[in-house]
C-alpha cells in the first residue's frame, strides 16, 4: 500500500476544528441547533491556547499529530430578576466526527479523548456529545453540551478546558495557483500546520461581550519546531522505496518556516515568561475566527541542507534544461534572498515572489545584516551555482 504522507485524513482545516466558542443551543440530537439567549450574557472570555508536541513522535500519520490545549474563562450572567436554564453547546467539526457511531459509549470516548471539562465555582457539569447531520456544510457535525441553571442576576464563572490536534495539511505558499513559473512550483511546497478558535458562536448570548482576549502561546512550540523539522520520525511499517517516494518533493528535513496571524490587529507580548501573540476587543462582537498557520517550506535553513535541496531543483529540471543549471539556481539565490528580505532584481524571480504568501520587503535589508546562519546558507549555494558553471 502506498503511503500518502502528511495526507491521511487531513485537508486544510479539515481535521479537528473544536475551536469553536461557547453558545446557546435548544433540541436534543438531530433537532439539536443554536439559539440567541435574550437573558443570559457573557460578560467576558478569556481563552489561552498552547501549541505543543503530541503523545507521540510527529511522523506524518494521525497519532504522530501535534496538539493545542485550550484553556478558556467566560463570565456570565443572569440579566433578569429570574431563575434562567440554558443549554450550552460547544460545538466540533472534526474529520473524525463524521463517521457513524462507534457504540452507546461513544460520547463518552469523545469527551475523553479530547479531555474536555468544564465547571465553574460550584459544579463539574456532566457533558453529553451529541453527534448530528448538519443541514447546511458550515454547520458542526458534532457537538459537546451540557446545562446550566443561573438564580436571579447570578454571575458564573465557567472554566472549559480541553485538547485537539492540529491540522495539518500539503499545502502551497502560492496564492494563487495560475501565473506562476511551473519549474519553480517545487519551490512553492510546503506542509501547513494550523490552529485557531472560531469565535462566533459566542454571538449567542446576550448582547455583546465586555471584554475578550485570545492569547497564543508560540515561543515554545516554534522552539521545537526549530528542533523537530519536517518531520520527527519515518513512518514505521513503511517500504523504504514507498518512503522515498513519499519524500521526494520534501528533502530538506529542517527548512525555513513562518508564521501568518489574523485577525489583524494581535500584538506580541511575554506572558509567564514566554512569547506569545495576543488579540484584546471591548465591546466584542464575535464573528471573526482566531487562526494561527505555521507554513513549513522546503527552503533551506541549514547550511548542511543546501546540497539536498539544489540536488532536488536540478533533478527537475527537464532534460534539455539541465545545461542551464546555473542560470537556474541564480534565480533561486534571488528567491532565497527575498525570503530574508531582499526585493529580486531578476523578472523571473520577482514575479514568482509577489505571489507567495511569505513575500515582503524590508527597507532596512542589508547583506551586512544577514544571520551568520544565514551567509553560511547563502555561501553554500553560491558553491553549488559555481560548480554547475564548471559543469560539476
């Protein structure tokens, strides 16, 4: 059986998306839908999220995935002099919810694998994982809900913890996929990674929400992203010729990454200690999602990789092209050098970097200012271009 690498199940976003904020909801099972609360409001949320390594070795399949623990802090209250009961739901579109029921304890497997709880001062509530059919492909196809009971003009502060996997995915740093140079595409593949929160559900409750921050740990992921590479382990029970081809578009194992937030609007701070990105809104009212995407390239970051990398260009490259090897790989310094900040003087190269999501200039760039790591990554390709000048 072939392996499909960094492939199995996972599409864009399309693996675990239990990001989604807390909301109002009525109905039971396939009834089951979300409502707007005239009576009870969240006052704030304040929701953490931290990026980490999963249970196991990152090898490109489901279990190697890494993991995002949320931590999540919602004030609410009881606008009426009157005892209020709401239904809270939260819900999950996720790959695997969407299979059929594995058994009467199926719920219960799913609250545990994600180790979701939630309580406030008073009560661990007891959670119930309703799976449905949605009506419109927007909609989750599963979600957790539990009741709660507020007495007259009560405040509750709820507590929601629990843990996904990220989303990974083959992806392209291309915008868009037409106009490009198709024998630089191979410079354009990259592997996503991505997490997030979908904030509007929490346009259920009422009125809008006081005060709202979302904070993304990023510090210690992006160190063992550094560490970890392309991928952490090959992938066990696998032919090593079905490995190698699997691996053939991917040979640098420890390549230049970056990171893309959004909304706009986050500002990096240092909280406990670590770097972090965080959104602060007044007055919110939520309809914006929270992402973070970590694009992995296939640019070298090592100066050891430098070689594996123009190997991978040069072989390509169609035949009656290989003689013009050099004047290739000058286009590519140009492109590696735009990744540092350099705007490209070549047509070529200029063209292929306006597309990329990475692309932008920096009007302090100066070779002067290059990383040691980054000259030494430079120089190296600068060998190889002068050795095909000599026909090596």
């Amino acid at each position: 059986m072939k392996l499909a690498f960094l492939s199995v199940v996972l599409c864009v976003f399309g693996l675990c998306q239990a990001q989604a904020n807390v909301g109002v909801y009525t109905g039971q099972g396939q009834s089951l839908r979300q409502i707007t609360s005239k009576t009870v409001q969240m006052v704030s949320e304040e929701i953490v999220i931290t990026p980490g390594r999963g249970r196991f070795l990152f090898d490109g399949g489901v279990a190697g995935l890494d993991q995002v623990e949320y931590s999540c802090k919602f004030v609410l209250r009881n606008l009426t002099d009157e005892v209020a009961e709401v239904q809270v739901g939260f819900p999950v579109d996720s790959q695997f919810a969407r299979g059929e029921a594995e058994g009467k304890d199926d719920g219960k497997r799913w609250v545990l694998d994600y180790s979701f709880i939630v309580r406030d001062e008073e009560t661990t509530y007891h959670i119930d994982f309703v799976r449905r059919e949605p009506k419109d492909k927007n909609e989750a196809r599963a979600t957790f809900v539990w009741k709660m009971r507020f007495t007259p003009k009560e405040i509750k502060t709820l507590d929601v913890q629990y843990r996904i996997p990220m989303s990974v995915t083959r992806y392209s740093t291309q915008r868009q996929a037409e106009g490009s140079d198709d024998r630089l595409r191979r410079l354009t593949a990259c592997v996503l990674e991505s997490t997030g929160y979908i904030t509007e559900t929490g346009s259920s409750w009422a009125g809008n929400v006081e005060k709202a921050t979302f904070t993304i740990y990023t510090q210690p992921f992006e160190r063992y992203l550094d560490w970890r590479g392309f991928i952490e382990k090959r992938p066990a029970g696998v032919k090593p010729e079905e490995i190698a081809e699997s691996m053939e578009p991917y040979p640098v194992q420890h390549p230049w990454w970056f990171r893309e937030a959004t909304p706009k609007g986050s500002r990096v701070i240092v909280k406990d200690g670590m770097q972090a990105i965080s959104w602060e809104f007044k007055d919110f009212k939520p309809k914006e999602p929270i992402e973070l995407r970590y694009y992995v390239t296939q640019i070298p970051r090592l100066p050891q990789e430098v070689d594996a990398f123009v190997d991978s260009i040069l072989k390509s490259m169609p035949e009656a092209r290989k003689k013009d090897g050099a004047t290739e790989l000058e286009i590519v310094k140009q492109i590696l050098l735009a990744t540092y900040g350099k705007e490209p003087e070549d047509g070529t190269a200029k063209e292929f970097v306006v597309q990329q999501v990475w692309y932008s200039t920096r009007k302090d760039f100066s070779m002067s200012r290059l990383t040691d790591q980054q000259q030494v990554v430079l120089k190296e390709l600068e060998r190889r271009i002068a050795a095909c000048k000599q026909g090596r």
